[in-house]
C-alpha cells in the first residue's frame, strides 16, 4: 500500500466519524429530554450525572477524532506535497 492509499483511508475516517460527530451532537443539543428519557429508562441516573456523561462523551468523542482520524489525515496529505 502506498501513502495516497492510507490519506485516502484516513480521510474516509474523518469523514464518517465527522458525521456521526455532528448527528450525535445535534441530538444531544436538539433532542436533550428525549435522550435522556431514553437513558433513563435503561440505567437510573440523575439529570447531572446524565449531562456531565452526554458532554464528556462528546468530549472525549471529539479529541479521538482529532486525534486519530485528522492528524494522521493531515499528516499523510503534508507526505504528499
């Protein structure tokens, strides 16, 4: 496999991931109560607790994706030129 093979990967990474970044924070943002009524019924937890989990996952979710996904894409496409 060539480099052209792995920034084309990785950007395909970044993308799908991107994607599913910005549904799961516009449901988050859009749809709070639903989601937690959701939860709510699987797991008892309290509001708080339910909104520090929601925003860490975004968090941690984000760094991930910067960090697995676009600087390897970013790093691969410097390769390049």
């Amino acid at each position: 496999m060539n480099i052209e093979t792995y920034a084309t990967f990785f950007m395909w990474c970044t993308i799908i991931n991107g994607a599913l970044y910005v549904v799961s924070a516009a449901m988050c943002i859009l749809f709070p109560n639903r989601l937690y009524r959701v939860h709510s019924k699987w797991f008892e937890i309290p509001r708080t607790t339910f909104n520090t989990a929601i925003f860490s996952y975004l968090a941690v979710y984000k760094i991930f994706l910067i960090g697995f996904n676009l600087v390897p894409f970013l790093s691969l496409r410097i390769m390049l030129v």
